[in-house]
C-alpha cells in the first residue's frame, strides 16, 4: 500500500486482523498470529493513514506478482470540505481505497450537514479518478506509484513569495475568503462575499492580515503552525509498535501515545518553567487525561512557571492560545490560583475531532485572545494553570498549537 512517497509498506490481510486481539477501540487491532510473520507484534489501525487534503493527492495499492497499480486520485479540490488541512482516510487492510466525499473525521459535528425540513441542498462530488496501471515483468512494481503520481493537479491556492494568489475553475455562486499564513497565528475572512459569474475573473486588489496582537511578546510556546507536530511525541509501547513510523518523523500515527503521558509523567502533572523548560522535550504533545488504572481517566492540570522583574497592575495583558485539536474538551485558564472558581477564562466544551485516537497531530483550528488584569500578576514568579477539566476517556483532550503571554500595549 502506498499513501505518499514515505509511507508504503506491506500490509497485513483481514485474516490477519480477525485473528489479531482488539484494542481501545474497533479499528486498531494488535497482530498476534500475521500470515506475515514480520508482522507479528505490531498494531495496524486505519486512522494511521490518514492524511491532509492539501497532501491527499494519491494512494492506492500495488501487487509485485504481477506488477499491477491501483489508485485513487483526487484531481481536483472544490468539493472538499474543511479545508486544505482537513485530514482523512486514504487506503487501508482490505485491500481498501477509498475517495471521502465527505466526512467529519478529525473534525466533529462541526462539520456535519445541517438541514431544515424541506430545505432543497445539492452538491456536486468530485471528479475523481480511479487509475490502474502495469509495468513489464522486469520492471521494479514501486515504478507504479511514480507514474501514478503524475495523473493529478492541485486546485487550492498558495501565494508566491510576493503575495500573489490565483484560484481557477471556481463554479458560479457567492463565496467568502478565506486564508491563513503558516507561523502567524489566527484566520483571516475577506470583509465581503465574492459572487462568481461564469468567464469572469475578480480581482481583490491589496489584502492586508492584521493577526491579533496586543502588547509586545513576553514568552511563548510553540510554533504557530496549526499542528503539534513541534511538541515531544514519545516512543510508543514496544509492544504496540507499526514498524512503517519506526523511522518516519511522524512518530504521531504510532497507536497508544495517549497512555504515554502518565509514563512521562507518574508523579506530577507537565510543569513548563519559561526560561529553562524547552517545548520540543519538556511539553507533551497532547494534553489528555491520566490513565490511573482500570481504564479510568482522570483531568490533568498543566502549569506554566514564569518570572515577571516589572507588573504594570492597571495594566492589560493578554494569553493568546492556539489550539491545533479539541475532542470533547474543556480548557479552563487560572492565574496564580489552582482552585480558582470559577476559573478566569474557559473554552467550554470544544471540539470533535477526535485526533488523539487518530493519531492526528492537528484537527481542527481553534483561537481564543485571553484578557488578564495586571494586578492578578506579581513582580516575580506567576503560574498560569491549564486544566482540560473533562475526564473518563482516554481520547478526550486537546492539542495546543502555540501560547503566547503579552504584555499590555505599548503607548507611545
């Protein structure tokens, strides 16, 4: 099976995963007794191949003997939905390809369709190609994926490095726009609707982003990226292992890191020390809950310690919180009180992604700009507690993309 150029591999057969013992949840199945023995041990869960539309180009499936491809290729973006980081499933055991149409994967309810009684609604899916191609008997099989790379193009837009963006073939109809800039945290909306008529073409003129910003950068965590792909991700379960990621930088797909927290951190909750603590080894990648036996889950609470030298009391200073996945969450903020109540700013419940159990480093993109009152800070050491206060499951949690404290706004 091949879903981009790192990640092919043999795959087990469904054989392999009726015998196999089932784990947290129906997809993800440990091998105990593979036609395969090289297989034997290892975990093989559908959601491990999951991908961004934006990388959802093709994937499919090749046999050696003889050498035969079968693909599923996405020529063209506009009728996905969710954007270009929207993930979802590609190939898996079966041998299955699949095209999805549409799904809420990685994303929730949010992105179910919601209709009214009688409310007409059409959408038009696709295209789409199934390609299957050969090679002689003395070609090498992988020479398939190659050729099968070629038979796509890409819709969505990316501006060049002067700001310049085109998006072509758009169906007549009225549209918002909508963009984002890779390390710079928010999303940005064009302030109208865009309404397409056939052979016309629109031009926007100049687009300026103002990301939120508040006052200069006291400390930060993280990389804006909408993933949490920079954090540490520990080593999965010896016994848990899928051989494909051993070597792969997304070490994220390996099944079980979720159990891994209360490993990493047995005693105390992740405590984070501005100044001292580095974000690629000393913050979780995913904010779940502790496994404290007999599958029982319970909330953890995050501290982040850092020093102030100067409070401005009557003063406004802001938390901006990115947070890159959120399934069936709570993100409760306090400020130099652990047992604030109420706290000083929650999400409330957020998000149905559910990234942490498919193995997605990101799901969907949430932003939240957090006021605090000078004087709830202290001229020296300030904690700010972070709570995802909803337990009983493993894969309730969420996935922060960056952190930023700033101070209040600068008069000039």
């Amino acid at each position: 099976m091949a879903v981009s150029d790192e990640r092919q591999r043999i795959m087990p057969t469904p054989e392999d995963r009726d015998t196999g013992l089932v784990l947290d949840y129906p997809e993800a199945v440990l091998l105990t007794n593979p036609n395969n023995i090289e297989l034997r041990g290892e975990v093989d869960d559908k959601y491990q191949y999951s991908c961004d539309n934006k990388d959802n180009r093709v994937h499919g499936w090749i046999c050696s003997d003889p050498p035969v491809g079968f693909w599923m290729i996405m020529p063209s973006d506009e009728f996905r939905t969710g954007g270009p980081v929207k993930q979802d499933l590609t190939s898996h055991v079966g041998p299955t390809t699949l095209s999805m149409f549409f799904s809420t994967h990685y994303a929730g309810d949010s992105l179910a369709i919601k209709l009214q009684d009688g409310e007409p609604w059409k959408k038009v899916f696709g295209p789409v190609l199934v390609y299957l191609n050969s090679a002689s008997p003395d070609e090498d099989a992988p020479t398939l994926w190659e050729d099968a790379k070629e038979q796509g193009y890409q819709f969505w837009s990316q501006a060049d490095s002067e700001g310049y963006f085109s998006i072509e073939g758009v169906q007549p109809g009225n549209y918002s726009l909508y963009a984002w800039v890779p390390n710079i945290i928010g999303d940005y909306k064009y302030d109208a609707y865009l309404n397409i008529t056939a052979g016309r073409h629109v031009r926007l003129g100049v687009i300026v982003y103002e990301p939120p910003r508040q006052g200069p950068t006291l400390w930060e965590i993280g990389i804006p990226d909408r993933t949490a792909a920079e954090f540490y991700i520990p080593d999965p379960n010896p016994t848990l292992l899928n051989q494909l990621y051993v070597n792969l930088p997304d070490k994220f797909r390996q099944y079980g890191l979720w159990d891994r927290y209360a490993d990493v951190y047995p005693e105390e909750d992740l405590v984070y020390t501005v100044g001292i603590s580095n974000y690629q080894t000393d913050w979780f990648f995913a904010h779940v809950n502790r496994n404290v036996g007999n599958k029982t889950y319970v909330p953890t609470t995050w501290k982040i310690v850092f020093d102030l030298d100067d409070v401005t009391e009557t003063g406004t200073y802001t938390l901006q919180l990115a947070i890159a996945s959120a399934h069936e969450a709570e993100l409760q903020v306090r400020i130099n009180e652990q047992d604030e109540t109420p706290p000083h700013f929650t999400t409330g419940f957020i998000g149905k992604d559910n990234a942490i159990a498919r193995h997605g480093i990101h799901g969907l993109y949430w932003a939240y700009t957090v006021e605090i009152s000078g004087s709830r800070f202290i001229t020296g050491t300030n904690t700010i507690y972070l709570t995802q206060s909803r337990g009983s499951s493993p894969f309730k949690g969420i996935m922060y993309d960056y952190i930023r404290l700033e101070g209040p706004p600068r008069i000039d």
